[in-house]
C-alpha cells in the first residue's frame, strides 16, 4: 500500500494560503521546486526541496511547472436561453442598459426565451459554457437562477444546475435568485416579493435545490426593504445571503448584506468608501464583476483602495449572463480585474481561488494549496503565476485535478 494516492513533484506552489491575505504584492504564497501529497481528496502536506518522498499510487513529475488551486467562479448566471446581440446593437447605438430595461428588452427578455426553452435547449447551451469555463480551469462554479421568475420555473434552472453539478467533475453551489426583476404576471413588485417570500423560498428550500438567496438591489430591481424581506425569509430556512448590490447606484445594499451577515456583496460599484468596514466586521466578500462593468461601459469604479486598507476579501468572478457580461472566460474576468480595477495580478488569482471560495461559504475547504484542503489543482506550464492575469488565454491549464469532495 502507497503512502500517498497522488504525489506531483518537481513543482513551484502558488499556495494562495491565509498567511498571504491582505499583502497585495506578496509573493502568491509560494514555494519552489516542491512536491505535494495528496490522500483521499485532500491536501496531506507538502514537501520542501530536499524531502525524503513517500510513495504513492500515481506520481507526476510536474517538470517545474507551477501548481494553482482550482480556480473558482463565485458568480454566474448560467442556465438561460435565447441571446441578447440585438440589445448589444441598440447599445451601440447609445441606448442605456437601464432605458432598454424600461423599455421591455434586457431581463424581462431572456426570462421569455428561457421559459420557451425545454429543458434539454437549456441544458445542452449551459454544458457548453460550462465546458469553456472548465477548459480554463474552473473547479468550482456559482450558478444563480433568475431567468424563470416563477416557483416552477425557477425550480428548473436550479435543478438543471444541480444536474449540471452531479454530471460534471466540478464542484457546483445554487444560487436563488427569483429577486432578479419583476416577472410578467405581477404588476407591483410588493406582490411579487410576498410571493418569493411565502411561496418560493419555502418550496426551493424545502426541495433542497438552492445553496444561497440572491436579491438584486437596484432601482430596476428591487429596494432596500424589499431584499429584507427576501433575507429574513433566506434566513428562516437556514440559507446564505448574497446581494447584486450598488451595480449602477448606491442604495446602501451592501450595508443591508453586512447587516444579514451576507457571504458576498457584488458588484460595488458605486459603494461607498465609508461603507467599506462594515463589510469588513460582517466577514462579507466584496465580488468585483469588471466584465459586467467593461460591457456597460461603466465609468464607476469600486473603491478599492478602501476595501485594500480594510482587508475586505475581493473575489472576482465573470457574472457570465446575457445581457451584462457575456463573457465565458474567468481568466479574462482575472486579466480585466488588473487592467481595468487596478487589482495586483496576486489579488486578481487570490480573487479567482481562496477569497471566491470565502464567497461561497467554502472558505475552510477550497482556494487554497494548505494541508487539509481539498484537491482541487491546476497545474501550469508557466513561468510565473503573473502569467495568469497577463494576457488572454495565453496559457491553459497542463492538468486539471478534481480531487476534492463535491460540496
Ligand atoms: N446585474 C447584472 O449585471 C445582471 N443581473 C443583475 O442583477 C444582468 C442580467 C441581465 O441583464 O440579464
Ligand atoms: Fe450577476
């Protein structure tokens, strides 16, 4: 009997450990010409130059490459159908994102194509991006409903999600997001909320199909109060909060999640630097989404000197939906973070790896190359882990491993 069930050796570690956070330009937490070892899915140590290695079933020279933890994706809308080219063309034209909302077009769109999809259309469209994501490697991913706005067909997009879960080797957390806007059969958004909150939440809950609750907290979607409402209700049936919060104003929903000890607060755009501890004491993520800020043409930028100063966890992530980001790319989310937040190529990976994991509740277990963790690894022909935010594409993953335990 072997030691070890996997050995790589020969490797550089960018462990993205704990002791790194907070230090924007340190050194990715890294150890060269390394080995580790792992055991029933999980981290069992790593091993300095110079270790006697123990034996193990599978060994792997990693020929000095370097070993990442599996990147992870904390935000996406992925299970939807239809597309959304004609809108982009009216943006083009100048059109707001918010005039073509009033106008009927953008969420209220997608919802239509999505209900008119089977669920095979819808399933079949979502693998696809979902094996674009994992080519790049993705380990783990976010995926929210909010295109069915009804209990019956928000009910699909997360089974559709959890079986995209079960079929695939990543990990996958459901996200309810039935708060995303106002569905075609209620004219008045208190209505609306009385029905997420007395017959939607209970139900989704009760079918175990949703990890988390997800309001989005906007004057196009819904206010302050109302994603109370939604969250007392998450709370009751033992859900974690998350929020599309201060996207294109500030309505202070960002202090509403810190206040609902949320797991993330994203977007952020407009949130205030002021605002910024409270995130901090609640243990709330910031989740920066710049692909929904570059197609928007956003001219707001969060504040991330304040969220550096108070230690706030950034995760990035590509928010992958129709209308705002129609990106299927986490390493252009990491390349965007850098040139357009001003993020550190080490803040842009931890934000793809150990604080998207915080994000996601699954900070103890994922993001990290630590004893313990689970092995979720990419290994990559590189030189430098800066490589992974520089450029586009231009290095994929040698090896992908999905070790780890499926949360
Ligand atoms: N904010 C966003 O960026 C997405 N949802 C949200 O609340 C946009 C969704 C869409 O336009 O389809
Ligand atoms: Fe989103």
């Amino acid at each position: 009997m072997s030691d070890l069930d996997l050995l790589i050796s020969n490797i550089n570690l960018a462990s993205m450990s704990d002791a790194t956070a907070g230090h924007s330009l340190a050194d990715y937490g890294s150890m060269t010409h390394t080995s580790i070892g792992i055991k029933e899915g999980k981290i069992h140590r790593l091993y300095p130059p110079g270790s006697t290695l123990p034996t193990a079933t599978t060994h792997i020279d990693g020929n000095g490459g370097w070993l990442t933890p599996g990147l992870i994706d904390c935000h996406s809308h992925l299970v939807w159908g239809g597309n959304r080219a004609r809108e982009f063309e009216w943006r083009l034209q100048g059109i707001s994102y918010e005039e073509i909302s009033r106008r009927g077009g953008g969420i209220a769109s997608t919802v239509k194509a999505t209900r008119d999809a089977s669920d095979n259309e819808l399933k079949a469209a979502a693998q696809q991006r979902l094996t674009t994501l994992m080519a790049e490697g993705v380990t783990c991913l976010e995926i929210k409903s909010g295109y069915g706005l009804s209990l019956e067909h928000e009910a699909r997009l997360l089974r559709i999600a959890r079986e995209l879960g079960n079929e695939n080797p990543l990990t996958v957390q459901t996200t309810l997001l039935a708060a995303h806007a106002l569905p075609p059969e209620f004219s008045d958004k208190d209505s609306y909320i009385d029905e997420i909150c007395e017959n939607i939440i209970p139900k989704i809950a009760a079918l175990k199909l949703a990890d988390a609750v997800d309001v989005f907290c906007e004057g196009i979607g819904f206010s302050t109060a109302q994603c109370q409402r939604v969250f007392d209700v998450a709370k009751e049936h033992a859900l974690a909060i998350k929020g599309h919060v201060e996207q294109l104003s500030d309505l202070k929903g960002a202090l509403l999640v810190a206040n609902n000890a949320g797991l993330s607060a994203d977007h952020i755009e407009y949130l205030q630097a002021e605002d910024v501890p409270a995130l901090k004491g609640a243990g709330t993520v910031a989740v920066l989404l710049p692909g929904a800020f570059y197609a928007l043409k956003e001219q707001q930028l969060p504040p991330i000197a304040a969220l550096r100063e108070h230690r706030v966890p950034m995760a990035v992530a590509t928010d992958l939906n129709p209308g705002t980001s129609p990106q299927a790319s986490l390493r252009l989310a990491m390349n965007q973070a850098c040139v357009l937040f001003g993020l550190t190529p080490q803040e842009s990976l931890a934000g793809v790896t150990r604080d998207a994991a915080k994000a996601l509740g699954l900070g103890h277990c994922k993001g990290q190359l630590a004893v313990g963790f689970d092995a979720d690894m990419v290994l990559w022909d590189i030189g430098h882990p800066s490589e992974l935010s520089y450029g586009v594409n231009l290095c994929q993953p040698r090896e992908v491993f999905y070790l780890g335990q499926k949360r």
